[in-house]
DNA sequence: TATTCTATTCAGGTAATTTTCAGAAAACTT
DNA sequence: AAGTTTTCTGAAAATTACCTGAATAGAATA
C-alpha cells in the first residue's frame, strides 16, 4: 500500500514515513504543495497525508484541485488544532477525514487503515453483447456462463470488438488499436486472430448464432 | 435517522439534542452509562454518541460491550481534551470515531453524516481470500489455520493484491503500489517475489487449489 | 564482528503466444 | 465457367513472457 506524505515539517514528516514504513506501507514524502500536487496526480497512491498549512499550495487546495482531475485517492487532512471551521471547508474540498494536530502515531494509523479498507467506487467492468460476456477488470471471457480462455491478443481484440459491438471494423483499425502504432502487422495476421477467436467463442458454441461476422470487402462485426 | 446520545451533563445533552433535531433527526437521550446500555441494545439506532466519562458505567466499556453483543451501530466517542491514548483505547473498544470536548457543533455534525455515509465498516481488519486470511494489524497470514512466515516485501505483495482480490493486477501496477516511486525495480523482481509467495502460500497447499494465477501477457491475480 | 535473513538482479531454459507463410476455399465479376 | 479477389486455415517460424536457481549486496541480528 503506498501513502504519500505532503508535510512540510520536516521532522514531522520524516517520523511519520518511518512510523508508517515499519507498519509495512511505501511513503513517499513532499515537503512542499506543489510537488506534492505533482506527485498525488502522477503516481497511484493508495492514500494521500495531507498537512492543511503548506509552502506555495495550501492542503484545502491540493484537495480540491486533485477531485477536480477525477483522481479520488482517499485524503486525510492535518489540521492545527482549533481551526474548526476549516474542518469543514475540508470535507467540502473533498477530503476524506481529517486529523487533529498534535495526535498520537496510534491514531493516524488507524485512520489510514479506515481510509484504505473504503470499498473504492467500482468501475463497471463487464461489458457484453448477446450472450457473451467480458470483464476488463479479471480479463475473464464468458459465453453463456461457461469460462473461455484467451490469450492476451485474443482478450485485447476481442475487447475492441466487444467495445464497436454491432460496427464494421476494418482490419486496419484493428492493427490500429490493438497493435502498438509502430507495429508492422499484415492483414493476415487479423485475419488469423479472427480465427483463433471464432475457435474459442464461436465454432464451440454450434447451437447458437455467430457472433463474429465477415463483412467481405470491409471488415468484421460482432454481434447483430 | 435515529441516534442516541448517551451524556451525564445534561445541559451538553440537551443541547446537543436540540440542535440535531433541528437537523431532522430523532433523538433519544439517556444520562448515564447503564440506562444508555440498555437503550443502545434494545432499540435500533443509526448512530451512538457516547459520552467518555460516566456515572455506572463508562463509555468505553459500554462500546465494548455492545460489540460483544454483535452491535455494530457507529459510535462517536466524545473524549475529554488531553486524553490521547484514551483515544487509541477507545477504537481498540469499537469506536468508530471520536471528539474531543469542547468542540463546535458543527464539527459534530460533520462526523455524525460521515459515520451514517459510511457503510458500516467493521473495525475488523481480517481480510480473506478463500481459506487465506492476512491480519494487515499483526501482519499475520494463515491458510487453512497454518501461520504462514511472510518477509515484509512479500507481506506487502500479498496485502496489495488481497485487497484487489480476483482482478488482474500488472507488475507495473504492483511495482508502483509495494515499492515508493524513487524505487526502480525491475518487472523480473516482481515475479521472483511471485515465486517466493507460492512457495509459501500455495505449492505447500498442493493439495488445495491455487491462489496466485498468472494471466500472461496481463499481470497476476489472486483467487477467483 | 560474524552470521543469518532479505531484497534484488542475472541468465538460462521452457513453454506459450504472436506472426507469417502458402495453399485451399469461398465469393464476387464478367 | 473462368478468372480475380478476398478470406480462411493449418502449420511452421519467430518472438516474447514467464519461471527458476543461483549470485550478490545490503540489512538485521546475534
């Protein structure tokens, strides 16, 4: 689990990085508000320390401009004690609780642990067209309930596919968006996967209809 | 929403009360620790706010007690200043949240919606996976009731992807979540770390089924 | 200080996947 | 129907990803 500190303190900052590290976290450490913005929108923390008072960008703001970018890491606010309507400006920023200075190590501890065990919204991953069904999130293919193994290529394809589900794709487009752009792919080479999938999604399934369809001169279609 | 307010001064009390009333919601009041047991266990509250220090029975242990019974109702500690390991003690009981006096009321009511919003979130902090369990407190892991010896990187691996249980989880992903950001590690660290939790939760459970499955080409999931 | 434990990298082997090839089959054109 | 174009297909070739045991360096412990 990976926390950033944004605490220009440095003593107080640093004790707490090795609090947390012997409690088994990754901590990184801003000492200041800019760069701590710059990392909290760069790198994927799992939870963000926030001091309220900081050089150059103060914590209410960070917060707010981090929600504003649609990152929603969960925050915790560092308030000096007896500023109590900031507190309240700091839930309305979006921060997630908020700590009292001075506090006990214990207590910031179990906080964070409150924050990390939030069940974070999930993103819809299962997309499906008819009976087929596929998970972007356990990259799991099922057609009619029964657990289909691909490959990552054939996952990848199938998901734009899945994704234009009831459009002609080209093979160009296909090269386009499921091979890297400096890729030398042949037609055929679609063509082939096309096959590998219709082996796994279509010719087992006999009894119902076809969900890959050849467009002769143009491309393929799943689905209807 | 209904809540108790459990609080010997009964001009704190009373006061309290009328304000969240004036927020809408119903309150019940009782002015020591005995008669707020028995309210808090008979009748069906959203929210507790329990007064630390009172006559019969004191607030902490009133918590405890009502998680012995199996009630998981939030409760908002109310702690009187300079206190701090009180505080520790208190979530230890089951407390949810605390405040120390004097506060604000607004502050108050802060609390008392984020306590509602949250989804009952028990202070548990077992997570599971099948018949794996991993205690992120005593960063302790058991499977099938053995106690499993995990190194700190390899308790972090696992903690990380427990949490994420049943979606694929990249190496990128992992290397940027376990290790902090002026780390460089290489993809290849992060499978022989794969290799060394096998080798200690799943290949000695040979006769139970895998745990950890690679997805090749993607990244590596737990369970499902 | 010696010794054990841990984190990380290296390098080789293996197996699975991706890509190409070349011929067959199918679908249009005239 | 013959010719042309496009797609299909099985197998071979090329490539990549992953696994693994050993090596190293650093940290922790005795």
């Amino acid at each position: 689990m990976k926390l950033l500190i944004v605490e220009d303190e440095h003593k107080i900052a640093n004790s707490i990085k090795k609090g947390l590290e012997q409690e088994l976290f990754a901590v990184d450490v801003a000492y200041d508000g800019e760069t701590g913005f710059d990392l909290a929108s760069s790198e994927d923390y799992d939870a963000i320390i926030l001091d309220r008072l900081l050089p150059i960008m103060d914590g209410v703001t960070i917060c707010q401009k981090l929600r504003e970018k649609q990152i929603h890491t969960p925050i915790l606010l560092l308030t000096a004690k007896g500023q109590i309507e900031d507190k309240v400006e700091g839930f309305n920023a979006g921060a997630d609780d908020y700590l009292t200075k001075p506090f006990a190590f214990e207590e910031l501890l179990v906080r964070i642990r409150a924050l990390l065990r939030r069940p974070k919204e999930s993103i819809q991953s299962i997309m499906r067209v008819e009976d087929l069904e596929l998970d972007t999130t356990s990259h799991t293919v099922k057609r009619d309930k029964q657990v289909i193994d691909l490959s990552a290529k054939e996952f990848s394809l199938l998901e734009y596919l899945v994704r234009h589900k009831g459009a002609v794709i080209t093979k160009d487009q296909m090269i386009q968006h499921v091979w890297n752009y400096e890729a030398n792919i042949l037609p055929n080479t679609v063509e082939a996967f096309i096959k590998l999938l219709r082996n796994k999604i279509d010719y087992p399934f006999s009894r119902k209809k076809q969900l890959i369809h050849t467009i002769r001169g143009v491309g393929y279609k799943l689905g209807e």
